[in-house]
C-alpha cells in the first residue's frame, strides 16, 4: 500500500535479518533489507526509505561511514538511522549522535522495544518543524511540495540555489552562534534581494541546512542571480574577525565560506517527479555553474 512507511534494515546476520524484516512486515511497514554498507547506500538513494535501522559492524565499510555518506547526499540526508549495534561505550554513542543517528539500540534488545523505537522515530519525524528555527523560512516537506507543484505544472520556472560552503569548519573555529548568525545573515541578504527585484509570488526556502533554493520565473532569475553574485559572495570573508581575514591566517582556502550559486531552469529539460528536479539542482550545487 502506498502509505505504508518503509524500512530499510542494515544487518549483515541473515537470521536476525530475516527476522526483523518477518516481524516489521507483520506491523504493517515496507520492509527492504541490505547486508553490506554500499549496498544500503545505494538502496537508500534508489528509494528514499522512511526510516533506516542500521548495524555499525558490516563486512565493508562501517555503519558509521554508511551514516555519513546518507548525510551528504540530498536524497537521503534528512532520513532518521536508528544504529543497532553489540557496541555499548559512550564514545561510540557520540559519535553516532555527531552524524545525526536519531536513535541508538544495543544487542541483545528487545523486539517490543525496538518495535516503539522505529515508531516513534517515524512519528517524529512526520511531526518534524516545517521552518527552519534559525532563519525561519520554510524547509522540508514545504519545499518539497513548492517543487512538486513546478514538475506538475505547465508555467515556466526558475530555480536558484544557494550553498553555503565552510560553515560546518566556521563552527567548529567560532562557535554555533557565529555560525548560525552567517546562516541569517546570508538569508537576511538574499531576502533583501528578493524584495528589490523580486516579486511577493517567489519563493525561498531551505533544501538543506546550509543549502537555501530561490524559486522565481525566467524574466528575474538572471539579475537575481547577479545580484547574489555581485553583493553577496564577496560579502563571506567579512563574518571573519580580523585576525582571520588575511589569506595566511591558516585556515585552509577550500574551508573558507563561500557560496557556491547553482541555477535550474524549466528549459534545461523535462522534469517528471520531485526526484529528477532533486538530481539536477543536486549537479548544480556541485559544479557551481
């Protein structure tokens, strides 16, 4: 049924494996399953799963590692992992909340415990904040349905995006509240922006944490996007103290901030679903172009 919510199990123990997916089935969710580390990326990209429970110990790379490349991937970086694991040590905990894991369950467990775990795990999620408490605009499922609305209709479009590079390296020298000041100020500056040659029908919202997404038409993309250019990316080295503003002040050039500026049209090609819109504004903010 399509509003199943679905699991995908990371276990390379085939019995456990089998088990867990038997069980989680009779509860009434889409269970997929996956014994190797890449295999669960590739799933996870493929399908987009509600939920992952995933097992640190793997024959190939780690659960660890399994967690860390979901999280940069656009598709699968806002799952929920639950880790299930043998390890107990405070150290392997953190490090496991350090990646965003949203749950943390030690073998041997219990069934009926971990049954709560994922449901609860989904329930948040579904209840998760549609604004961004940092910069208040809209992210998650009300971006994802602003963009579902332009691959379902018939009018042209244009799409911005707009990532902040070096902010996680900009937090960890200055300060969470630093970092979240670049995170408004930059915000601040775009909306701005938006109100000098934009129009009230555009629309900014967040794809990510750092990553912002400008929806606009084809006549005011191209000045916006200068702006934005011109104004704005200059502006990264002044969140700096002095001290740090100098290029040999020892911070290295690619953890600097800058912001990378990707453009989507709705004439680049045809966009059948959310997903395909995803992938191209996902080649943009690589290349930058």
């Amino acid at each position: 049924m399509a509003d199943k919510s679905q699991i995908l199990i990371v276990e390379d123990d085939l019995d456990l494996s089998e088990m867990l997916n038997a069980y989680f089935r009779v509860q009434g969710y889409d269970v997929l399953t996956a014994a190797w580390g890449e295999d669960a990326v590739k799933i996870s990209r493929e399908k987009n799963p509600d939920l992952v429970v995933l097992d640190i110990r793997l024959p190939d790379i780690d659960g660890y590692e399994v967690c860390r490349q979901l999280r940069t991937n656009r598709r699968t970086q806002t799952i929920p992992v639950i880790f299930l694991t043998e390890k107990r040590d405070r150290v392997d905990k953190l490090a496991g909340l350090e990646l965003g894991v949203v749950d943390y369950i030690t073998k041997p467990f219990d069934i009926q415990e971990l049954r709560l775990r994922v449901r609860n795990s989904l329930r948040r999620a579904d209840q998760q904040s549609l604004v961004n408490p940092v910069t208040n605009l809209p992210e998650g499922q009300m971006v994802d349905e602003k963009m579902r609305d332009l691959t379902n209709g018939n009018a042209p479009w244009a799409i911005l995006t707009v990532s902040i590079r070096g902010l996680d390296v900009f937090r960890e020298l200055y300060g969470f509240v630093a970092s979240d000041d670049v995170l408004r100020a930059v915000t601040l500056m775009i909306n701005n922006t938006i109100r000098e040659i934009g129009t009230e029908s555009d629309f900014i919202g967040h794809l990510a944490v750092h990553d912002l997404v400008l929806i606009t038409d084809l006549e005011r993309v191209g000045p916006i996007k200068e702006r934005i250019e011109v104004r704005i990316k200059p502006s990264m080295e002044h969140f700096y103290p002095d001290k740090d503003k100098a290029p040999g002040s020892g911070i290295k050039p690619e953890d600097r901030l800058q912001l990378l500026v990707g453009q989507v049209l709705s004439t680049d090609g045809t966009f059948h679903d959310l997903l395909a819109l995803k992938d191209a504004i996902e080649k943009q903010n690589i290349t930058g172009k």
